[in-house]
C-alpha cells in the first residue's frame, strides 16, 4: 500500500482521515469526494508527490496550511465545503494550476481574484 498511487475514497463517511496517511510514498491522487471532512491530518503534508486532491462536498471551514508544502500539487478541488476565505499562500503556490473554489462562502479579496485570474489559475463560477 505503501506505493500506491492513487487513492479513491468517495462518499465513505470518512470523519477524518488515519495519521497514516502520511507514509504512503508516491500517491499522485486523492479523491476524498463526498465525506465528512473537517480537516487534514498534519502527516499529510508529506505527500510531497501529491499532484491531484479532490477535497468536494467535505466540511472545510479553512484550507489546512500544510497544503502549501506540496511543491507537486496543481489541481485543488474544494467545491462545496464552508471556506469563509482563501489564504495568501494560494497564489503564491507556483505549481498550483487550477483551485476550484465554487459554492463556498467565500469572501476573497479583489487583488487575489485578479492575480488568479490573469494567471488562469482560479475558478469561482
């Protein structure tokens, strides 16, 4: 299981995910689509390899910091959660290609939305 490439766990009730999470080696994807997630597990942030995570339909307040450490990371998928605002660290992120940000209350400041957009790197409608 340790290299394991993708992992899909749609709609499985998952509350949280296991610590273990962490030790997988090569996970490229995570679709954790449709659970009830609030948050990420702090080993998380050693999926260094990480290109894909589908975070739709969870329970997010916030995006956890660490996903700022994944130097891989291009498509964010957080449609559908209750997000209240967007952190800086976002934009900054070079390899992030695409977050899809819709049907969140969040409230996102001008300058951030402009810079994304003149990137191509945002999606709110």
């Amino acid at each position: 299981m340790a290299d394991l490439i993708e992992l899909r766990a749609q709609h499985n009730r998952l509350a949280m995910l296991p610590d273990s999470i962490g030790r997988l080696r090569n996970p490229r994807e995570l679709w954790l689509r449709g659970n009830g997630l609030e948050s990420l597990p702090p080993s998380a942030a050693d999926l260094r390899e990480l290109r894909h995570l589908d975070l739709r339909e969870n329970a997010l307040a916030e995006l956890p910091g660490m996903l700022a450490g994944l130097p891989r990371l291009r498509q964010l998928d957080v449609r559908s959660n209750h997000l209240t605002r967007l952190p800086d660290w976002v934009v900054a992120m070079p390899s992030l290609e695409k977050p899809d940000l819709r049907w969140n209350p969040c409230g996102l400041a001008p300058q951030m939305v402009t810079t994304l957009e003149r990137r191509g790197r945002i999606v709110l409608t």
